[in-house]
C-alpha cells in the first residue's frame, strides 16, 4: 500500500487573537526558506480502475513576523490502495488552527484515514454476506458510503477529545478529503470547515450549472503558454466543496440555535455597529425556504478588511472561529462548530482534467477560476502545485503582514474508462450500480466567502507608520497630467505578451481590464536589466511601479517595526520570487504600487542577474481609466433601466465605472429563474442569449437577447434576496457588461430609498 503523509508541522489562529505585535527575530536563511516547503519529490502516477491519474503535493509554512519558526499548522495525506483495493485512493488535507493546530492536523492525518478503511472493509464484509457474493465483487452504496464517512469523522473527533498528547479545547482542524472508488470512476468529498475542492471540466461540456461564474476570468490571451492537461480548450471550474463559514445563513442559523453570537473582530472591539434584526431575519428566511447562501450585507465590506465573521460565546469574546464546522475546538462545539462532513459523490467522466484540494490559505486571495487556469498552464502537476502556492504565498505578502500556511493537492486527470461511465455525453448508459442520481452535483452551491480584494487593516496601519517612521511624503498627481504614455511604448514579442499575461491573471488589479487595455499594458510595459545585488525596492520609499520577474531570483525583505537597518542588509529574509523562461514561472510584486502612494512594505534585493517587467503606476491609472470613454454607451443603457432613470449623468458614469467584462461559452446558463441575484447584466457585441420567463398562468414566454439588450434589473427592486424572473442561456460564446448590485448599493447609498 502506498501512503504519503505531510513530515513538519503553523497559521494565525483562525480563533481570535487580539494581541498584534511585532518582534524582532534573526534573518532567515535561504536554506532556511527553502525548508519551509515540504513537497513529493516527483509527479507520481497512478491508475485506480478505471482512473488514471499523476497527481503531487506541496505544502508550505506561512510566515509570522513574531514568530519567524512558528510551526507549519497544515497536513495532508496520500494512501493509494485504500481499504485492501487497488482500485481505490484516499486524499486529504487538513488545516490546524490554534495553539495546538499541528497536532490536531496531524492526529487527523494519522487516524481518520485508518477509521474509515476500516468502516469500509466492514461494511463490504457485511454486503457480501448478505447478498451471498465474495466481497471482492461488491460495490457500496453512495449511501453507505457517506454513512461509513461519517462514522469516521464522528469516531475521529471523539478520539481527539479523548487524546492526552492533544489539547484541543481552543485547537482543532479543518478537512478536505476525496475517497476515489475506481472500480466505478466516482469520487466522494468530505469536508469539515473552509478548505476546498474544485475540479476543472472542459469548457462546454458541462451542464452543471455550479461553475464560479461570479469569478469568471477564463482569459485566452496566453498564446504560447505551456498546454494545459486537455487539447479541447479552456477548462472551468466547478467547486466540489461548500466553505462552512458564517457567511451562510443556514450556517449562521445552526450556530445561533447553540445561544452563540456571530461578530467580526470589529464588531466585538465597538469599531463597527452591530445588526441586531440580522438573527431575526435569517431565521425567518431560513423557515420560508429562501434560496441562495444569504451572505452577510456587510459580508464583502468585512472581509476586505481581513475582518470576517466569527463565532463568539454569549459568555466572554471567545473563541472567535472564522469557521463553523472543524475537528477538535471541544469548546467551540459546544457552540455548534461541529465535525459533521457535508459530502457529495459525483462520477467522474473524460471532461474532467483537475481535481484540487487546498487549505483555504489558497483561496484567501485566489477565486476557485484562478486556480484551475494556472494549473491548466502546466503539464506537471508539481509545478502547476509550485505556481499556486507561490503565487497565494505572494498575495499574502503584498495584502498582509503575515502569510497563512498552504497546502495543495494536484491530480491531474489523464484518462476516465467510459465503459465505467454510467454518465456519457447525457444519456444513461448500462451500469447497474453507478447512475446519473448517484450524482450530487445540484447539492453544491459554488458562492464561497468573498474573495480578499484590499490590504487588511493591520497592513494598512502599517504602511501609515512607515510614512512616520521615514517621514515620507505622498507622491502628488501634478505630474501625472503630463506624463506621457507614448514615451513607454515598446513592442513585445507574442511569447513575451504570454508570459505578461499568465503573470498578471490571478492579480485583483488586472481582472477587470478589456482585451484592448490589456494590449496597451503589454506595450507600456518597460524592460529592465538587473545585476546581482541591486536593490529594486527599498523598504520605507514611495513605490511608483509594479513589477514581473521575467528572469533571475529575488529575495524578500522585511525591517520589523522601529527596527533599523544597522547590517544594511535589508533586514529578515522572508522570501524569494524565482523567474524561470524555461519554467514557464514568473512572479509578480509592488502590485500595491498601482493603487496607492504608499512606501514599500518590504525591499526586494536581486540575488543574481536577471530581468523585469516594470509598470508604472501613472500609465495603469491612464489606461485604465479609458474604460470610463469607451463605455459611454453603456451610461445610455443603465439610463434605460427603471431604478436609474432618475439618475443624474454624474451618477450613471460613477455607475459605469463598477462594470466588467464576464465571458460564457455556448449552452452556459447566466441567471436562473427564481434564484436569488447578485448581477444585472448587458450583452455586447458578439453575444446571443435566449431568455425564458415562466408566465402566471404556466406558459413559456422566449425572447433572444443581442447587442446592448440587458437582463436581470429585477433584482435592484427588492432586498438581498430578490430573484430572477427569468432564464437566460448563452446561444453562443459571449461577452457582458456585469454590474454587481452590492456597488450599486455601495456607490449610490443616498438613492438606495429607490431601490427598496
């Protein structure tokens, strides 16, 4: 039997900690860095029946800049063999939190899997003799097996209480796992907390409707990139797993039935007030059925301050889980943080190419879409795990003063038998265990906490006391009127655009941009030569340009707080970005520089020869404010629409301004009738939709949607769970104007009266 299990064993507690402070801890080593990362050694490949596979794991420890060795709180585990069959596999991975996390991570790690094998070896046992069969030809139910999972989970949480090496009163574990049965090429996922699985599925092929269409960025202006593990096109990706947090309102019901409260640090500290008709109303939504997660209002707001919901005793500001569901926390649980999986089984099938697990660290800064496009740009699953890490790690870094720890789990899908499919291509065919109902894809609904979009409020504390400590002064506009864009010009070739673009995809900054601006930005960006031991960034000075590592490695920097930098060295080596043509990688940093006048947070010092792609701030802010004239048709669309015809023209551009481009490919459904909404949408050149409504008296009512026609404005009329009237599906690849209802809340609040 083949077993892979994580070797170290470290995460701000995801439980509430007020204390935050910053102390002063001796450099770290390259070496040192580099043992921070714990990873398979090569790409292993595998086939499970009818399923082959080549999948790694990577995992990296996260860095606290008051306490530099802090252990890695994550885990993961790899068994191939599962419970006596060559046919089937186990994955998971665990994320530990609070002052004994590891030990909870590991403990999991160590025994949930030995429990559940032995749960389906007896249940098998059990089958066989009741139907008379040898129990190497029986097959479990789905239902048995996520009564065995279950089981597992329950026995394993009550073990950790009872366990005298682990105190896990305020310590606990998230869990993410996938139990592959190759006999009939299905999966089932277990999850317990904010961890997550996604698969990527050939674009096209599904109709699922679960894709995170709210993160739509399935950008193709990567020509030349590395193929991805499919010659059929781009892949989407579905979530196979549902974040338990307090963001979802049938979560936050359950939780508050315990007498616990649902607050965010700032809220519990007085900074922000308290909704007290928020429990009312989710109960009462709850009980009416209302559909959709029924996010918090202030949910995206919260969050873009690092701040989320938490769970609280009625009794003291304890012990603040950003999660609901977990192993271990025995206090926590007394208060409805449970161990209970939610699970869902679901056939795997020849359009399917990625399957991810990752602890939420991963998906902090990076939507469930990102992820699967740059694991798509590899064809090793260990470097496509290498990018991700790296790439979250660095987020980290540009929006926080810390970084969580990350662990990720690739498998590349290379082949599914179809004679085992029972689900070909839309018609059942004959297997007589596994069927199209076996399936709990509807189960899955792919609205995930928001995605982190700005600096946390530590951070931007922090930059503020940079500005004291070096008495800097905020770089003024008044030569940016004459500052001339031309002057940057320079041609790239096709392969260098590739590399700018792969660099720039996952960026919050770059998301939103239209295929011409991203054309412009190709050409303004300006190439620069670089030697060993230049300093690129200096810690403390006002930063004015972002920048792509084409070539050659840089170390990361960073001076704690009032230290000074007596060595001249730069202060604690924290990091280091590696630019490889050959590997396809080239990281990113000073992104900040774009958005803000603010100093560096850190200096960035080269470590041998190498290249850069620079862009300056002034040219982004010209090119990106182009969008604002060539949408001015759009101001006379919106103007049409009912809630905004009263608007002013100063109103419909500030308006206009939060609308961005979201792509569907043929057959892709956009708004579903009667589901709770979040986007008005118009559709532009080159889109074709057909829209159906449901008449009062059960009749279809059909219309095709072209150029400048706009859907879904039903939704600005009602509160936060207003629904569409209507179903609109794409005729054919399409391109819209998206224009979520959270902006128009955010930007027009003294006319939200209009909208109620």
């Amino acid at each position: 039997m083949g077993c892979s299990q994580s070797t170290s064993s470290g995460h701000a507690p995801k439980s509430a900690s007020v204390g935050r402070r910053a102390s002063v801890n001796p450099p770290m080593t390259k070496r040192e860095i580099h043992q921070r990362i714990d990873c398979i050694d090569e790409t292993r490949s595998a086939k499970f029946g009818g399923v082959s596979v080549r999948y790694a794991y990577l995992s990296q420890r996260g860095y606290y800049p008051d306490d530099a060795h802090k252990a890695n709180q994550d885990s993961y585990a790899v068994t191939h063999d599962f419970a006596d069959r060559k046919t089937d596999a186990f994955f998971g991975v665990f994320d530990g939190h609070g002052r004994d996390g590891d030990k909870c991570a590991h403990f999991v790690r160590d025994n949930f899997g030995p429990m559940l094998k032995k749960g389906v070896i007896k249940a098998r046992v059990e089958l066989a003799r009741s139907q008379g069969e040898p129990v190497e030809g029986v097959e479990l139910s789905k239902e048995k097996i996520q009564e065995v999972l279950l089981k597992a989970h329950t026995e394993c949480n009550r073990s950790l209480h009872m366990s005298q090496r682990v105190d896990d009163s305020l310590s606990g574990t998230t869990s993410i796992s996938v139990y592959l049965h190759g006999n009939r090429n299905r999966i089932t996922i277990s999850n317990v907390g904010d961890s997550r699985a996604v698969i990527g599925r050939v674009a096209g092929n599904s109709n699922n409707n679960n894709a995170d269409n709210n993160n739509n960025n399935n950008n193709s202006d990567a020509g030349g990139a590395t193929p991805p593990p499919t010659t059929s096109g781009a892949l989407k990706a579905f979530a196979l797993s549902r974040d338990q947090t307090p963001y979802r309102r049938d979560e936050r019901v359950r939780i508050r039935k315990t007498g616990a409260r649902i607050l965010s640090l700032d809220q519990i500290e007085g900074l922000e007030p308290i909704d007290n008709g928020e429990a009312e109303r989710d109960e009462k939504l709850e009980r009416e059925g209302g559909e959709g997660d029924g996010e918090l209002i202030l949910g995206d707001e919260i969050d873009e301050g690092g701040d989320p919901p938490r769970v609280w005793s009625p009794h003291g500001d304890y012990p603040g889980t950003a999660f609901t569901r977990s192993f271990g926390d025995a206090i926590a649980e007394e208060l409805g943080v449970i161990s209970k999986p939610e699970m869902l089984m679901r056939e795997l099938t020849p359009e399917d190419k990625i399957i991810v697990l990752a602890s939420d660290g991963v998906f902090e800064f990076l939507t469930n879409q990102s992820v699967i496009d740059i694991c798509a740009k590899f064809t090793d699953p260990l470097e496509a795990c290498r990018a991700v890490v790296a790439e979250s790690y660095e987020l980290w870094l540009q929006y926080e003063l810390r970084t969580d720890d990350i662990t990720m789990i690739c498998i590349f899908v290379d082949g599914v038998d179809r004679q085992l499919c029972s689900f070909v291509d839309g018609e059942i065919k004959g297997t007589p265990v596994t069927c199209e109902e076996e399936n709990d894809d509807d189960l899955v609904d792919t609205s995930q906490r928001p995605v982190r979009k700005g600096l946390s409020v530590e951070k931007s504390r922090a930059l503020m006391k940079l500005k004291t400590q070096y008495q800097i002064k905020d770089v003024t506009d008044d030569s940016e009127e004459d500052f001339d864009i031309t002057s940057l010009y320079n041609e790239k070739t096709e392969e260098q655009k590739a590399s700018i673009a792969e660099a720039i995809r996952a960026s919050v900054v770059f998301q939103n941009i239209t295929d011409a601006q991203r054309e412009l930005i190709y050409k303004v960006m300006e190439p620069m030569e670089v030697k060993a031991g230049q300093w690129i960034i200096k810690q403390g000075t006002v930063g004015d340009r972002f920048y792509i590592v084409d070539e050659g490695s840089f170390e990361v920097r960073i001076l704690a707080e009032n230290e000074k930098d007596e060595a001249g060295d730069g202060g604690n080596r924290v990091h280091s970005y590696e630019g490889s043509r050959k590997n396809n990688s080239h990281p990113s940093f000073g992104e900040l520089a774009l958005m803000y006048s603010a100093p560096r947070a850190a200096s960035i010092i080269a470590q041998t020869d190498g290249h850069l792609w620079a862009l300056h701030r002034y040219a982004y802010k010209k090119i990106t404010e182009e969008k604002l004239g060539a949408r001015k048709d759009s101001e006379k669309i919106l103007k049409k629409i009912d809630v905004f015809k009263s608007f002013t023209e100063e109103e419909l551009s500030d308006l206009s301004a939060y609308l961005y481009e979201t792509k569907y490919g043929k057959g892709d459904t956009i708004i579903k009738e009667g589901k709770v909404g979040d986007s008005v949408f118009i559709v532009l050149p080159g889109g074709s939709c057909e829209s159906v409504r449901t008449g009062e008296d059960g009749t279809l009512a059909k219309s095709t949607l072209e150029i400048n026609d706009f859907f879904g404005e039903e939704i600005l009329k009602g509160g936060i769970e207003s629904k569409y009237l209507s179903t609109v599906t794409a005729k054919s690849k399409s391109t819209f104007l998206t224009l979520q209802k959270s902006d128009v809340k955010r930007v027009m609040g003294s006319k939200q009266s209009k909208m109620a």
